[in-house]
C-alpha cells in the first residue's frame, strides 16, 4: 500500500516571495510521483510528474519538483510566487505495476499574500 | 479537444435517496476513475472502468457503484445516501494505456441533508 503526508496543511507566502511545498511518500513498490493544482470551484489540473530519469522535474506555471528516493520526498517549489497560485495543491503516488490508482495527500493550501 | 464533463454540476438529495452522477471522458479516452474528495478524508480513489469493465476498485461500501458504457462514458450511483455521502465527486479520464495521463473534470458536488 501507499501514503502520502503533506506535511503543511497551510502555506502564507508574500507575492514575490519564494515557497516550498513538502511532500513525504511511502510504499512498498516503484511509484510515480505527482504534483496537482485545484482552484477553487474547479478539479485538478496536474502541474508535474516524475515516472524515470532526471530526479528535478519542471512544470506548469514556473513550478518545480525534486524527486529525492532516500528520503522518499518529492518537494514542490517556485522561486516566486503570484497571487493567481493562490489554491490547494496535491502530492500523488501511483504505482507503476499494480492498480492504477492514485493515492493523495491531505493537500497543502497556499495562501497569497500581497 | 473537450474536455472530461461530469453532470449535474451541483446536487442536493435527502438520506435514504439514490444518485446517479455521469461523466464524459475525453473523446478517444477509454479509461475513466471516479474520486471522492471530502475536507475530513481528502481525496480517495473509488473505483475505475476501462472499456465497460470495472478494472480496479478503492475501498467503499457497496452502496457506491459504477458502469461504462461502449461510448466509454460513465455513471456512478450512489443508494441509500448518508449525510456522510456529501463530497465533491471527481471524473479523470486517460487513454487506458498512458495511465499517468489523467485529465480530470471540474467533479459534481452532493450535498446530501
């Protein structure tokens, strides 16, 4: 089985400012890692993945994420935000064999602030 | 290319009633996974269909069930409705065979009373 642990359930940043968003995993078998968006009223919109290769993935929206296998984490992070990131943000795991199914954190609510 | 569209928008039913919410995948896609997302248990995975079978299933009560059909759209009922059933149901679609590729529709959101 597999969990994911967002480890901030709220995030207030300055416009401008720089933002990280944590994300642990566990599982037991090879997963592939996600970062989603949800705007409020609206569903997900996937902002990066990471299925092999280079561990630093590039996104939408000048997002970045760091996958890190020791430490099972997969950070999101953006060196400057704006008030439309304003919204909640998801961390997910899919196994790559198995059921294919994605398991999410809590999420994260990121907060702008002028 | 259209997006995933799930129907109604919004609904509100009374415990006891049944529901039946629909999603349209993304033409060509022939995958579709339902979610429930609720603010005390978050994002949960319900079940999924591929080509009018249901391929893989999250842990809910039988209450909660689903169908394909050849066009690949989909329905899914929910019986017996509990206060706890209220959630934001989301629909993703993918093409069944790139499983990562999931697009997902703006979901119907039940208010049950």
């Amino acid at each position: 089985a597999q969990s994911v642990t967002q480890l901030d359930s709220q995030v207030p940043v300055f416009e401008e400012a720089p933002v990280e968003l944590r994300c642990n995993y566990s599982s037991s078998v090879s997963v592939y890692l996600f970062w989603y968006v949800q705007y409020p009223n609206q569903g997900l919109q996937l902002l990066l993945k990471y299925l092999s290769g280079s561990t630093l993935v590039k996104g939408i929206n000048g997002f970045e994420a760091e996958f890190n296998k020791s430490q099972t984490s997969f950070h999101l992070r953006k060196p400057s935000v704006h008030i439309s990131d304003t919204a909640e943000y998801f961390c997910a795991v899919m196994p790559v064999r198995g059921a294919q199914k994605l398991v999410f954190g809590q999420g994260t609510r990121l907060t702008i602030n002028p | 290319k259209a997006g995933v569209t799930q129907t109604p928008r919004y609904l509100i039913k009374t415990r006891g009633q049944q529901v039946t919410l629909s999603c349209s995948p993304i033409s060509g896609h022939r995958s579709v996974s339902w979610y429930q997302q609720t603010p005390g248990q978050g994002l949960q995975f319900l079940f999924e269909y591929f080509s009018e079978t249901q391929r893989n299933k999250g842990n809910f009560p039988g209450r909660f069930s689903g169908r394909q059909f050849s066009n690949s759209r989909s329905e899914m009922n929910v019986s017996t409705l509990e206060l706890g059933d209220s959630a934001l149901y989301l629909c993703a679609s993918s093409s069944g065979t790139v499983i990562e590729k999931l697009f997902f529709g703006s979901g119907t959101q039940l208010s049950v009373l």
